[in-house]
C-alpha cells in the first residue's frame, strides 16, 4: 500500500494510509525472543501468530504500528479521544481557518429507547423528519456565515469558531500500536457503536488487514467473532 491510499469517508471525509512499521512476522520474531527461539518459516510463524491472538499475549503486537490521516466531522473526533493510547494530534481551529466543510446525513435515526446512547433505522421515521435535514443544513451554513463575519471583523480565530457546529470537518494524524488499534476497531466495528464511527472504523480495518494480514485474520476470526456472538447475531462455526 503507497503512502496516501485513501478511502472516501462520508460525503467529504476520507481515511489515508501515511505509514507503518513492523510486518506479521515481526510480531511473532518478537513473541519468539522470550524462550531465545529462531525463526521457523512463515507457516508455523502464522501459527504461533494465531496462539498468541487467541491466548491474549498481547505484548507482541504493540510492536507494530500503523499511521493514518483521517478527515471527519467533530462529534466523531470527541470519541476517537476516548482511545488514549493512540498518539493523536489535530487541526487547530486556533491557528488554522475552518472549512465550509459539514457532515450532512442522508436521513435521521430514531432514537433508541432501550440504548440512550443508540439509534435505530426507520424508513418511516426518516420520510417523517426528511424536512430537518435542510433545516440543519442552513443551521450550518449560517453559523460559518457567522464565522467569516467574525473573522473579517478582527475576532481571534480561536473566538470565531463559537458559533460552529460539531457537524463541522476536523483533521488528525493518529498513530498506534496494533494491539491497542485492535481494540479501538473491536469497539467502533461493535453494532452498538454509532454508525458513523463504524465507517470510520471499517475504512481502517480494511487497510490493516492489507498491510497484517495474519494479524486481521486472527482478529476476525477470534475477537469480532465473539462481538457477533455476544450481540446474538447468527454466525459461522470456526473449524
């Protein structure tokens, strides 16, 4: 994968490969210094690879990281914070002037009333509110009207940026261990997870599993398999 393969996020987002370090191997060199052993080929590497995953001998696989760039709305930035280990840094709306750039939805979810942090697909609930979609879209335009008539006015930048929406576009570089990567995507990749963070996710699970393929193997096969499992969704019997 070349530095800067993107996939397309939402209507204006995306999720960019910068770089990584370390290979499928690596991890498994790694779990072999503990008993002083040589390497033993690629097969019984995927082996011992899988034991490790399944075991929960995690520490090896904090020896690689991987790097991405990732443009999306702020209300999902306020949860990518939650994952404290990743090493994040982000646009700063201090120095930097923000975009006219605003997640849109196609539709609204209906609140769920069992998960008060869920919500549900509803076709028809969607054609009941299909007319707050543009009613936000104008909140939105309005409050970066807003926001330039501050800054032409001499407001700090810092200041200006009150009146804008968490629908508004950020940008970050994160950088994280595989181990701690897999359990950001064991979470996000969750049905319970909002769904747009669910697309986050998958756009970076995807370019994992291209550059660890052992690694994403034995994650879906063991960890997302017991997600699915505990959601009660029907799934296939690992042999």
């Amino acid at each position: 994968m070349e530095r800067g393969f993107s996939v397309p996020l939402f209507d204006k987002g995306h999720v960019r490969y910068l770089g990584h370090y370390g290979t499928d191997m690596t991890i498994v060199e790694a779990a072999r210094v503990s008993y002083a052993s040589e390497s033993k080929g690629e097969e019984l590497g995927k082996k011992l690879l899988m034991y490790l995953f399944k075991m929960k001998h995690t520490s090896p696989f904090e020896q690689c990281s991987v790097q991405f760039n990732i443009k999306m709305p702020i209300f999902c930035m306020r949860q990518f914070v939650r994952h404290r280990t990743f090493k994040l840094n982000e646009m700063s709306a201090r120095y930097t002037e923000m975009w006219d750039d605003f997640y849109e939805p196609i539709a609204f979810r209906l609140r769920d009333t069992k998960n008060k942090q869920g919500s549900l697909e509803s076709e028809a609930f969607a054609k009941e509110t299909a007319d707050l979609i543009q009613e936000y879209k104008d909140h939105d335009r309005a409050g970066y009207a807003l926001y330039q008539k501050g800054l032409k006015r001499g407001v700090a930048k810092e200041m200006a940026r009150f009146c804008l929406s968490v629908a508004n576009y950020t940008e970050i570089v994160i950088t994280a261990d595989l181990h701690n990567l897999m359990h950001f995507l064991r979470l996000r990749l969750d049905a319970h997870a909002q769904w747009e963070m669910r697309q986050i996710a998958k756009g970076m699970h995807d370019m994992v599993k291209d550059l660890f393929p052992w690694s994403l193997e034995a994650f879906d096969r063991y960890q997302m398999r017991m997600v699915d499992i505990q959601a009660g969704d029907e799934v296939e019997t690992t042999k």
